[in-house]
C-alpha cells in the first residue's frame, strides 16, 4: 500500500517507521520540512513538501497532526481525499480540564462530515508514539482498535495495524471513534497524574473466545 503520513512529530515518525517496516511504501510532510526530513532519513520514507501531492499519490493517508491543524489539512486538501483511506490518528486534550473533550463528537467523525467522500477510519490513537513504532511489550501485542464505517477499508486498517505487530481489533463503527479518543484522553490524564512514562497503550485482557480477533 502507498501511505501518505501528515505530520512528522511523535505519531508521524513512529508510523512512518513502523508502517515502512511493515512493507507498504510511505512519504511523510510536515509544514517546515525540517522533521519530515528528519523522519525521511531515519525511516527511509519520502519526503514530499505538499499535502495535497502526497494525498494525491497514496491508497492511504495517516492523519497525525494537532488537532487544531485538521481542519486546515481539511480545507487545503479537500476532495483529493475522495475514495482514500483516512486513518485519524488525532487526539483532543485540555489538561486544565480533561473530561470537557468527551462531549458526545469526535474528531474522525468531523473529517468524515467535512469530506463525505473520504474512507475515514480511526485507528493508533489509544496508544502512545513509542508503541506505535513498537506494540509488542513483554512478548505480548497491544490492542490496535479501529473503528469505521466503511468495511473494506476497516478491513484494509485492520491488517496494516496487524502487520505493524498489534493485536487488531475491529472496535465498530466510525461513531466509536468517541470511545477510542475518551480512552485516548482517559490515558493520556493518567500519564499526567501519575508521572508515567507515556510508553503505554490500551489492551483488553481474558480470552476474546476462539474467532480471530478483530476479524
Ligand atoms: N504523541 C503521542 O503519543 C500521540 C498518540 C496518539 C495520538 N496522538 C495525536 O496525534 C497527533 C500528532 O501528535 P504528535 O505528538 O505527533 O504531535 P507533534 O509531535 O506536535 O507533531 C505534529 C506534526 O504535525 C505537523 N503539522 C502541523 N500542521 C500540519 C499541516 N497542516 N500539515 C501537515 N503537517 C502538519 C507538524 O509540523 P512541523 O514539524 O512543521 O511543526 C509536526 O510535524 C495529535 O493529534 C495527537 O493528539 C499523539
């Protein structure tokens, strides 16, 4: 798969890292350039100046910028976006006030609103940058949860988080993507509170039963 990654901070560079390992083919961009080359040499990813022109070359494009620079990605970008896959990776947090961000929406299902078109599917938000480049703590796979309304392409993300080394998990709909970033501000206060180490991820543990999860 070609993989357009947009935004090479923390998110960004671990999943160009991890997502090139796993055999697809990335380019990275970021508005200064300075961290996607940063990221291009570290990873082998390419490093493309415009957003629109690594859209327009990729399968499947990882969202992985602050929240607040979505809806400019959005407007800058815009029906280049039809027919792709959109992997939202974003997070919303107010450390002043934690709980004000679970308000009933979610930023996946605002990009599915402003891009109708677009194939968007919330997937790597409830784990922490370092086990995006790396999921398997102990010997043991965290849970890459992925949720969406477009099953093919759910199906698509399903097996890109599978081949990263998660353990992938179908979690439903693009409506649960407010499940998935609660839990992602319910972890992310939880580093705060307790001065961990922000290497952490979510993982359900007893037995699924014997179907393969996430399928
Ligand atoms: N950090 C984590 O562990 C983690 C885990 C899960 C989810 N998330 C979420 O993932 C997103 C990214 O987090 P992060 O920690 O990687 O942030 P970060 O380190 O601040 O990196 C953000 C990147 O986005 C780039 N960017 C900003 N506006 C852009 C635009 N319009 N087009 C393209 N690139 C743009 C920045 O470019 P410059 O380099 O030019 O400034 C930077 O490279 C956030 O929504 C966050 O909530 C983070």
């Amino acid at each position: 798969m070609e993989v357009a990654v947009i935004g090479a901070g923390n998110v960004g560079g671990a999943l160009a890292g991890s997502i090139s390992r796993a055999g697809h083919t990335v380019t990275i961009t970021s508005p200064s350039g300075r961290r996607a080359e940063e990221v291009g040499r570290e990873t082998g990813a390419k490093v493309i100046s415009s957003n629109r022109e690594a859209v327009e070359g990729a399968d499947a494009v990882v969202l992985a910028v602050p929240t607040h620079a979505v809806d400019q990605f959005v407007g800058e970008v815009g029906d280049a976006l039809d027919g792709k896959i959109v992997i939202d990776v974003t997070n919303r947090m107010n450390p002043q006030e934690p709980p004000s961000t679970i308000d009933g929406t979610s930023n996946a299902e605002r990009i599915q609103v402003a891009v109708p078109g677009a194939r968007v599917i919330k997937a790597f938000n409830t784990a922490f940058a370092v086990r995006q480049a790396d999921p398997v703590v102990d010997g043991t796979p965290i849970d890459g949860l992925v949720a969406g309304d477009d099953e093919a392409a759910k199906r698509e993300v399903l097996d890109l988080v599978e081949g990263i080394g998660f353990r992938p998990i179908d979690a439903g709909s693009l409506g649960m993507a407010r499940a998935l970033e609660a839990m992602a501000t319910l972890i992310i206060s939880l580093n705060m509170a307790n001065n961990w180490s922000w290497q952490n991820g979510w993982k359900l543990v007893g037995p699924l039963g014997s179907a393969a999860p996430g399928r």
